[in-house]
C-alpha cells in the first residue's frame, strides 16, 4: 500500500505536467516541444512540492523545536570540504548491506556511492550540520532536526542534492526511493509533535575503522543533545550496529523490512538522560 502511495504521488503530478503542457502551451502561439516540456516540468514540480508540503503538516503535527548547539570536539564540515567527506562516506559504505542491494558493488559501481554520499551531505549542511571527528576527516557524521528530516523534493533542490540523486540512474532511483518510503513515515509515526535530532547518516573510512572515531562521533552528539535535551533518533540496516548502538543508549522502537528489496531496518530512539 505504501509503495502504491509513493507511486500515485508521482504519477498524479508528473501525468497533469504533461497533459497541461501539452494542451496550453498552444495557446499561447508557443508550439515548440521544448517549451511544452519546460511547461510540464514546472508544473510537475510545483504539484510535487504542493503535495509534499500537504502531507508534511498533517502528518507530522506541530513541533516547538529545541535549538541544538555546535557539538563540541568536533571538525565542523564547511561547504569546502564537502566534497572531502564525500570521499569518506563512500568509502565507509562500500560494504553496507543496504547500498549493495540497491546500488550493486562498489567496485563495479563507485561512482554511485559517491552520488549518494554526496547527496546526504549537500542535503545536511544545508539543512542541519555535517561533522568530521578530527580535521583529518577520520569518519563523518551528518545530522537534521525535526521536519528537516524529511527530504521534500523543494528542500533537496534548494540544498543542490537532487542533482547528484537524480544521476544515480532511473532504475536505482526507483529503487531506492519505493525502498525507504516506509522509513519517513515510521518516524512521523513514533515522533510526531516531538523535537529530535536525527542521525542522518554516520560512517568511518575503512583504513580508520575500529579506532575509535565512530564511537568519538557519537559520544559528542550524544553530549550535545543531552544538554539540549533532546532525544536522538536513527535507522540502522544492520544488527551488529544495533548492538553498538544499545551500548550508547539507545532502544530499538520498530524492526521492519523495507519492501522492494526485503532489507531489515532497525528504527532507534535515545531518550534524553537527566542527571540525577
């Protein structure tokens, strides 16, 4: 039902972009295919964001955010060096279970990981913050808030990550988007009229794996938010991370498989520790 949905929402905008560029465009003395197909795309795109912001406010619900703070110890990412933790991300996800069901092997297909990380991090430092654990850019951490959890087509145009997205391919596309539909819909459903952090992504590069950066990404996000007061929410694909993650506090709320590609996902929550 969930992948009918996402679907629907596609094809209803995308089928009134044509038929409406393709019979007003006329009228007005323009019958280049060309301007039909401008026409189209941006009335595609507005329905698309008209849509998107319709369900965003009635099934989120209303939310008085709690400012998050800088997180402390850490490399903030600037816009520079995005493409450095683009480099890191890639590599830190080459053997992740979930990217190699939808995008293949990264040795095969290297360029579509570095798409994706790309798109995460253009998608964070736009809409929240991306982290380093140390200026040698170890491992990355990528964090939102609240609605920016959400990707809404208008917010990752504005960020510039629709672009890298969009060059993953139709195919892979398509997967990936009927794949993690549920994921939005299970956090508006366990977080609704809550402020949170988000873990948007999180990962180490390989030849750094086991040292500790992972663990120093999560302790300092972890300190930021409990003096904030603010719990942390997260998805993980696989249960030896769900055990790392029990260890810093955190509970799993929901186990799911994602549809399309029937990939367990682990949905987890840290509630805010109060000091006694």
């Amino acid at each position: 039902m969930k992948n009918k949905s996402l679907l629907l929402k596609i094809i209803i905008p995308v089928a009134i972009g044509l038929l409406v560029g393709r019979f007003v465009t006329p009228l007005f003395g323009l019958a280049s295919p060309w301007a039909s197909i401008a026409v189209s795309t941006g009335i595609t795109i507005t329905l698309f964001i008209i849509i998107e912001s319709i369900m965003s406010k009635l099934t989120t619900g209303r939310t008085s955010t709690v400012p998050m703070d800088e997180i402390k110890n850490l490399h903030k990412v600037s816009k520079s060096e995005i493409r450095q933790a683009t480099v890191v991300l890639a590599d830190a996800f080459k053997e992740d279970p979930l990217f190699k069901i939808i995008f293949g092997d990264a040795v095969k297909n290297p360029h579509k990981y570095t798409l994706v990380a790309k798109f995460m991090i253009r998608y964070c430092y736009k809409y929240g913050d991306v982290y380093a654990s140390s200026e040698k850019f170890e491992g990355i951490m990528a964090i939102t808030q609240d609605e920016y959890s959400y990707m809404s087509l208008w917010r990752m145009i504005r960020s510039g990550s629709v672009f890298p997205f969009l060059s993953i391919g139709f195919k892979s596309f398509l997967k990936l988007a009927s794949a993690l539909s549920p994921m939005d819909e299970t956090r508006k459903k366990h977080m609704k009229n809550m402020s949170f952090a988000y873990l948007q992504i999180i990962g180490v590069a390989s030849e750094n794996q086991g040292k500790g950066h992972g663990g120093k990404l999560l302790k300092e996000l972890i300190a930021m938010t409990d003096e904030a007061k603010l719990p942390i929410y997260l998805e993980t694909e696989t249960e030896s991370n769900v055990r790392l993650y029990e260890r810093f506090g955190f509970k799993t709320l929901e186990k799911m498989n994602l549809p399309v590609i029937n990939q367990p996902m682990w949905t987890m929550l840290r509630e805010v520790k109060i000091d006694e």
